[in-house]
C-alpha cells in the first residue's frame, strides 16, 4: 500500500496585476521549505554539521542509497548548522546548496519521497593551532550511513510552488554500525575467525596532530598451518584501498556464497570469487604468505593515501612508524624488504606505489592496479600546471569543451568535473564532503587559512590555483615527478619492483597518467627501470586486472624467491 500524500497548502493569498481590461493574471509563486528538528531521545546533544533534504520519484531503495553517487543522485539540498539544540528546526529553503537543481525553487510540481539527514561533525583541536570540525574519523565517510548520524522516516509529499508551504522532517532515527556494509554485503568482516584477524590501535602520532583518538587498523588473512608450525615466518603482502574493505580476495570458507550472481562477477573482474580464492589459497602448493589490508581513514576521506600530508597530518609516519611494526611483531613475518610486498586498485594503486617509491628499501614490490592521477599533467584530462580551468578544455572562442569525471568504456560521459564540484559542495562545506576531490585536497593541497584544505580549483568556477598547483608537485604528491627528482637517488633500489596494469579506457581517465609514467621509466638508463605495464585492450575499463588472486599472489611469491639469499630454502614458509 503506498502512503498517503500529504498536501501543502500555504494559504489563500494571491496577486493579480491587470494591464487593461484583457491582460491575463500572472501566478504567484510561493517559497517552499523544509523544516527539520530531531527529538533529545534521538540526540541530547546540540548539533554542529550539516543537514540535508533528499527528494526521491522512486521509495526504493532509501534515498541515502539513492545520493550516494553524483552521477545518478536525486535531487538533494543542504546546509550548515552551528550548536542545532533538540526541538529547534533548521530551515532548508530556495538558498540552500542544491544538486543537480541547484536550488528548492527549481523542483517541477509532483508527488516526491523525502527524507531529511543530519552529518554530526566533530570538534578537532589540531597541533597546528586550527580548530576544525568534521566528520568523526573512523568510518567510510559515507554521509547518509555514518553511525551516529540522523534520519528522519521516508514520507510521500506533493509539491507545487503556486502555493507553496513548509514541510516539517523530524529527525528521529540514529544510523546504526555497520548500516552501509550490510547494504553492501559485506556483514560479519569485523569478526575475527581461525583465518582472518583484525587489528585496531591508537596512533599516538596521529592523535597528537588531531587532539584527540586517532585509530589505525588492518584486516590480516593468516595462511594456511600458520597455527600449526610456530616456527615458521612468512612474507607479508600489505594491500591498499577504501576503508573497510573485505579481506583480501574477499575470502570466504562459505560456500553458499557462490551464486551464480557472484561467480558472474568474479569472471567479470577477472579475479574469481571468494570461495574460489579460499579454495586456492588453502591448496597445496600455494605459496604461505600473510595478507594485510589496511585501515587508516582520515575525517575527511575513508582513507589518508598512506602519506604525509597538512591537513590529514602524519599517516605515512604512522603507517611505517606504529602500525607495521605493531603487525610485524605480532605476526610471525620475515621482516626484510624483499618479504614485503604491496598491491592495490585505483586509491589503492596509488598508495601501494607511493610507499614503494618513498620507501625504496623498505618494500621489495609494488603491483600497481589502475592508480589514481600518478602525473599531474594528466589529472584525469586536466594538466593542472598548464590548464587555467578543471572544468573546460582550452578550446576556440566560439566553443567550451566540457572536462569529463568519467565515462562508459565506449566513451559516453556520465559526469562532467563541474558537476562533481557542485555534488561535493552540496555534500559538505570546506572540503567535508568525505567524497573524492574533497579527499584530494584534504590529502594533497595546503592548509587554507581557515585551517580546511585550500581546493586545487574553485569549486564553482573551476579556476586552478595556481600556488597549489605548485604545492602539490613540490611536495611530493604528483608521483612522476617525485621520481624524476630523484632517480638517481633511488633508481636502483627500484629496478625491478614496480609493476603497472590499467585498461584502456579506464573510466576515470587513469591510464593518461600511466602512459606519463612509462614514458619516463622506459627512458630511465641510469639506472634502469626495468618496470612493467600492461594495458586491457579493447574496451577495459576501471577495475580491470588481468589475474585471478591465485595469480597475483603467485607472481609475487616469484619475485620474492628471486630476491633471496642465496641458497636460502623456500621450506620455512611453504607449507
């Protein structure tokens, strides 16, 4: 049965102006807005963050599933509020942030679902002397699935702004733990099993940049008759990505996990299921290693890149300063270089070449899987030094070239750059959005003087600044050129160890920068580079990796034996 819908009246006052006795009457418009209030059983504490009002044709799924992605988000408006106390409303009107409508007043008459959300933020007292608030830091920052954060229930509504009138939302359920990844079917990873173990700690060195808890954690996958020889210690492949990933190779002992729907995508990813995985990497012959998937979000994005950084402060020193040891001597692990290997897709590229090449003897390889922009010239297709604008292409006078953000693998454009710009402004204020440009400024660019991250380009107009544009290759975040300044340094420690793989027409326009990158290790002599690429032709788009898990592991166990002492025994971690 569907729910009544509710209709707005806003009274009976009209205006009409006659010019003559023939002229016809003018209809007047009248202000629409939502009213939104959350009850102290729902929240005791005032409220600083933001609130939003999402406006669905369709009940299901929820509205927060609906938002999640600009490039199929249904009409979503919001803004900021400061110290909300219960039983006070926040007024959501014409003025309010709005994507794709940029405002209430252009909402068509119809019958709507909506539903109200409210983002809690946090007050962080930070070490370099900027109090900011943003959202709590352990989570996937995903606005609308944040536990702690509120939501009201979806209600049916007619709107008409011949009259107008004003919706009141309570907001009266909290999101529970967990909300998002049971959405996504990722229920029971947090449990530790004779498999997989979790590990979560306080980094000091965090928590001291933040002025208060900050948490690392990784998710580790223990091989096979690791109980059984207590002795024995074993390689380690550390694996990068988004928070609250599965284990690696989305391991499974269940079997009933192998739908036809699962083993569809397995075959589409080209890396298998997850029964599949366990069946292999309990075989008899495949190569005992440690698997670790790390956890390391910041407040403003799921997950810090792995570095060093103004805003998001010292990860990478946390990272190789607290959380490696801590697993290295709590887990039975060879501890050398060559032992050490990382891999990772698109955020998880990126890092897993970032702490290769910042570390070159530390880790002994990195398997690079369509990384985020590794060379600024090509950030996606904007050369953020040369171009004056992210949202158009230099093009005649008479023309604009619209930037895309990403395409089908046949080319169509489902976003362009100027309407991920304005999702994330909607989402949150000062680089809040916990969505990805937001997460690249936070990691990459400097501290504004309000102490939020000072965008690479003006949200709204699409303007690159310049002064952070040389921020960020000075400082060491366009990759390539990283490498050029210092190979010579570290050339040789490299030779061998980086291993890169993207598709052809990645939908996020990645493999433009890889092409940057190999041009410059293929032309590296002094030393040599000896780095790999491999390309999906035709048609491969974003997440496209030519290897089963089986395969990957295998082709690092390969490098790792080659790196070995010699005369060293495989036996004491081939079981």
């Amino acid at each position: 049965m569907m729910p009544p819908v509710r209709i707005l009246v806003a009274g009976t006052v009209a205006a009409v102006a006659f010019f003559g006795t023939h002229a016809a009457a003018t209809p007047v418009r009248h202000a629409l807005a939502f009213r939104i209030s959350f009850p102290a059983r729902a929240h005791q504490a005032p409220i600083t963050g933001r609130v939003y009002v999402i406006l669905t044709k369709e009940a299901q799924p929820d509205p927060r599933v609906q938002v999640l992605s600009p490039e199929s988000s249904p009409p979503i408006f919001a803004r900021d509020v400061t110290a909300l106390r219960p039983g006070e409303e926040a007024v959501v009107a014409a003025s309010a942030a709005g994507y794709p409508l940029r405002s209430i007043a252009d909402l068509p008459t119809g019958d709507y679902y909506v539903e109200a959300l409210a983002s809690i933020y946090t007050p962080y007292l930070r070490a370099d002397g900027h109090t900011i608030w943003a959202p709590p830091q352990w989570g996937p920052q995903a606005f609308s699935f944040e536990p702690g954060n509120l939501h009201s229930v979806v209600e049916r509504v007619h709107i008409d702004h011949n009259t107008g009138g004003t919706i009141d939302l309570e907001l009266n359920h909290v999101v529970g733990p967990n909300e998002l990844g049971n959405l996504m079917g990722q229920q029971g990873y947090s449990t530790d099993t004779p498999w997989v173990k979790h590990v979560r700690l306080e980094s000091a060195i965090l928590t001291r940049f933040w002025g208060r808890p900050i948490y690392l954690g990784a998710t580790i996958l223990l091989p096979k008759g690791y109980a059984a020889h207590p002795r024995a210690h074993y390689p380690i492949f550390y694996r990068q990505g988004h928070f609250e990933q599965p284990v690696a190779g989305y391991f499974t002992t269940d079997k009933s996990t192998e739908t036809p729907e699962a083993i569809a995508e397995g075959k589409k990813s080209g890396m298998g299921t997850g029964y599949e995985f366990y069946e292999a990497w309990t075989s008899a012959h495949f190569p005992r290693v440690l698997a670790v998937t790390f956890q390391h979000p910041c407040p403003f994005f799921d997950d810090s890149y792995a570095v060093n950084s103004a805003n998001c402060g010292p990860y990478g020193d946390a990272i190789m300063h607290e959380l490696i040891p801590y697993i290295e001597t709590h887990f039975r692990v060879l501890r050398e270089p060559r032992a050490r290997v990382l891999a990772g897709g698109s955020t998880g590229g990126w890092e897993s070449l970032a702490l290769q090449i910042k570390h070159p003897t530390f880790f002994g390889g990195a398997w690079i899987f369509q990384p985020d922009e590794i060379d600024f010239h090509a950030f996606q297709q904007i050369d953020i030094y040369s171009d004056a604008n992210a949202f158009y292409a230099p093009s005649p006078a008479w023309h604009a070239y619209v930037r895309p953000w990403d395409r089908t693998v046949t080319g169509q454009v489902l976003c362009t750059e100027e309407q991920l710009s304005r999702y994330e402004e909607v989402l949150g204020s000062h680089g809040r959005s916990g969505y990805q440009l937001d997460g690249w400024w936070a990691i990459f660019d400097p501290v504004g003087s309000d102490g939020y991250p000072e965008p690479l380009w003006n949200m709204r107009t699409g303007i690159i600044n310049r002064s952070v544009a040389a921020y960020v290759r000075d400082h060491g975040y366009d990759l390539t050129a990283y490498l050029k300044a210092r190979w010579r340094e570290i050339g040789s420690d490299l030779t061998g160890k980086l291993h890169f793989f993207v598709g052809d027409m990645d939908n996020y326009y990645l493999n433009l920068a890889v092409y940057r990158m190999q041009v410059f290790l293929s032309g590296a002599t002094r030393p040599r580079s000896d780095a790999t690429f491999s390309y999906g032709r035709p048609l491969k788009g974003h997440g496209w990796i030519p290897m089963t898990w089986y395969d990957l592991v295998k082709q690092m166990a390969v490098q790792i034996r080659r790196n070995a002492p010699r005369g060293e025994s495989d036996a004491q971690w081939n079981y």
